[in-house]
C-alpha cells in the first residue's frame, strides 16, 4: 500500500513519537510498503537528532511563524560550525550539565508564550504550511491510507481537514484530553478527541487503560480503537553485555529519560543516597532545578550525563546492572521507556506511582525484574536486596532477559499489527 504519515514529531527528532515513527514506518518499508511521510523541516544539532528512517520519502515544509525563523538560525549557527574529524565512540561520556543556557531558556519561553494562546500550543504554526503541502501531495501521490501521529493534536486537525481524500488512522500517544491538558483547552481537546474517535477509520493507542478511557468518554465502537504498544528493536539474538564499568561490590542503575511533574525522581534520588555501594547515572536532557539540587547534594552516587543521542543511551542501557523505569502518575500510560529497556536485555527495577499501573504487571508477568512503590523506604529496601544478590553473584538469578518472552513488543511485530488496521482494498485482502 501507499502510506502517508502525518507527523510533526519526527526525525531528525528523537522524541518518544518521533522514535516511535522512525521504527514503525522502517519496519512498514522492510515489508514492501511504499511509506512517504509529511514533516517540518526542524533543525536539530546532529548530536542530539536521529536519520530518517531507510526506504522512506520524508516531504518537508517550513514549520511556520516564529519557529520557522528559529530554526533558521539554529541552521546558519550549525552550518558556520567548523568541520571537525570523526570523534571515536566514548561509551563512557563525561558529565555534562543538563539545565538549559538562556538562549534555550528563551526558546522555551516564546514557545509557553505562543503556546498560551495556540492549541495546543506553539507547533500550531506549522498547520497552514502543511495544509498546502498536504493539497499538493495528495493528488501527486494518491495514497492508500493516511496516519495522523498525535501529538501534537495539530496533525490531527490536518487529517480531519482532508477528510474524503483517503481513509485515515489516528495514532494517539496520549489522549487528546490527557491529564496534562491545561484547563482553558479541556473543552476544545475533548471535541477534537470526540470527532477523532468517530471519523477517523481507526484509532489506535498504546495502552489497553487508554482504550477503555477513550471507549467510556465517546461510545465509539470497540472494533474502532486497537492497542499497539511502544517497542524495542534489537537483534535476533540477545547481544553479549558490556564489560562491567564497576568493581563487582558496587550496584551500577542507569535512568535514561525524561522528568515530568506526572514522572517524579525524588524518592529514587533519595534512596540512592542513603544506600552505600549504590551508584545511579541520569541521561536526561533538562533536569528541573530541585533535581538539580539533590544530584549535585551527593555526586559520588548520582552523576548527571546530560543529553545523550539516542544511540548513545542504548549503548549504556547494556552496560548497567539495573534499569530504572519511572511510572507515571497516571495508569492509563505506560512511558515507552520501558519498553526500549527490553532490548538491553538487563534487569529493571519499575517504580510504580498509580494504583493498577500496567507496567507494573508487564515487567513481573515477563520476569524483566521487580516492582516497587515509587516511594524512598520501599526503593532502599529494593536497592540494599539487589546489592547483595550482585554481590553473591546472582542478580540475574530468576529472571528472563532473552527476548523470545517480549517478541511481541519488536518493532517489526507491531507494524505487523499496524499493517492489520490498515484498510487494504478488496484485491489486496488476501496479501493482508
């Protein structure tokens, strides 16, 4: 089939949907799909972006208003850069500082500015650029099928938009209406999530709890809405480990994501600090100030590694004894985080935040590692029971690391999945 993504998170980006996009629409490629996406043409530093995705056509159009003139000179900045030589692999990358310098920190603020009085926010500039690119690529390409990647919930008013023209999915990473919408478009997201579950051919989400959220609010069908999770991609095999960057008297954890109000660290952070011979590292692109202040309180055991590209923090993820993944606030989603670990193929220690949280049963029911309350007594009796079983040699002892228990959750599984929803015309029925 012709496919055409619609997407404002995707690379050079390395969000978690831009992430999410790059492996499904390879894998949908790999299967002989003929995958174009429509972008904004985003400028990225090369050390923190990610390629687009091999057999796949990426049109780009500007990202418009004060982003696009951003961008632009985050262009010219990278392209006056002085050409330096290929740098060999440092798979131990020095502490860097993660807070943002004030040319990020007023990035940041024109965009809450903008986004104040933009819904959802600031990545709304992009929709009259890509409303003329869509009008043109439409008749070029005549696609079977479009998939509007949400979020942001501009690129799903682009698809409502060019309804008729080609029947559509909605991927939804959040609810359009989530937890974090802010009050003054509550109304607005709930109608936009309304029209999206009833016109789009299917809906699809991450989590079984954001289905049956989704189910309640609208009465839509329940054959209209299916889950494919987030994914891991790794090799066939599992790959051997990293040689061991501690002596074998120290508990080596490794958090690598990002920090949210919903996706708190203080209690880990504490426990970390009061449990000797326990050391975690952090990669993450922006740590809020009070963070900060209880990384820099004990830096013998919380050492910050900034940002980190995405190749980079898979290489880490390998070398670790264990896999901090941080629960959100809310059951209804389950970070992508986690799933990613599964292709490190290490042990993970899930802190759960929310009654009934469903990675909770996911990391026990496959035997990837533990569950805990999110809550500082209940981490440092976790971390003083896992530092003894490394010290007696069976950290591992019990669990199932391979990846035949998690097959499900390989990219090129759920764009198998994918490629089910897809509405395949009737002489292609059978290929399905």
């Amino acid at each position: 089939m012709r496919i055409l993504l619609l997407a404002y998170a995707f690379p050079p980006l390395a969000t978690p949907q831009a992430l999410r996009w790059y492996y499904l629409t390879r894998e949908l490629a790999a299967r002989g799909h003929d995958v174009h996406v429509l972008a904004p043409d985003l400028v990225v530093d090369p050390s923190d972006s990610i390629d687009e995705p091999p057999g796949v056509v990426v049109h780009r159009c500007s990202p418009g208003g004060l982003t696009a003139q951003i961008h632009e000179y985050r262009r010219r900045r990278i392209d006056a850069r002085p050409v330096e030589n290929a740098a060999p692999v440092v798979t131990t990358p020095a502490p860097v500082a993660s807070s943002l310098n004030w040319k990020g920190r007023l990035h940041r603020n024109l965009d809450l500015g903008l986004g104040y009085f933009m819904y959802p926010d600031s990545t709304s500039q992009w929709l009259p650029p890509a409303r003329a690119q869509l009008r043109r690529l439409l008749p070029a390409l005549r696609p079977d099928v479009l998939i509007a990647s949400h979020e942001p919930a501009g690129v799903l008013q682009l698809a409502l938009d060019s309804r008729g023209d080609a029947p559509w999915i909605a991927d939804l990473g959040d609810p359009v209406l989530a937890d974090y919408t802010p009050v003054r478009w509550h109304r607005r997201a709930h109608a936009l999530e309304a029209r999206v579950c009833h016109e789009a051919s299917h809906v699809v989400v991450t989590t079984e709890a954001t289905r049956a959220r989704l189910l309640r609010r609208h009465g839509a069908a329940p054959s209209r809405i299916s889950v494919v999770s987030q994914g891991f991609d790794a090799p066939r095999e599992r790959p051997p480990r990293s040689a061991a960057m501690t002596d074998p008297g120290t508990l080596e954890l490794f958090y690598g994501g990002r920090f949210y109000p919903f996706r708190d660290p203080t209690a880990l952070i504490q426990a970390v600090g009061a449990v000797p011979g326990v050391r975690l590292r952090i990669a993450s692109p922006e740590l809020p100030d009070e963070i900060q202040r209880l990384c820099l309180a004990n830096p013998a055991q919380v050492e910050r590694l900034g940002r980190l590209s995405h190749e980079a923090t898979l290489a880490l993820q390998r070398t670790h004894d264990v896999l901090v993944n941080l629960g959100n606030r809310s059951p209804d989603q389950t970070p992508g985080k986690l799933f990613e670990y599964f292709g490190a193929c290490r042990p993970i220690l899930h802190l759960s935040s929310s009654p009934g949280d469903p990675a909770e049963s996911i990391v026990t029911r496959q035997a990837r590692g533990w569950s805990r309350p999110n809550e500082t007594p209940a981490i440092v009796e976790a971390l003083i029971g896992l530092l003894e079983r490394k010290r007696a040699g069976g950290l591992e002892a019990g669990l199932d690391l391979g990846f035949d228990s998690v097959a499900a959750y390989r990219w090129s599984a759920l764009a198998r999945r994918i490629e089910r929803l897809l509405p395949w015309p009737a002489a292609r029925t059978a290929i399905a």
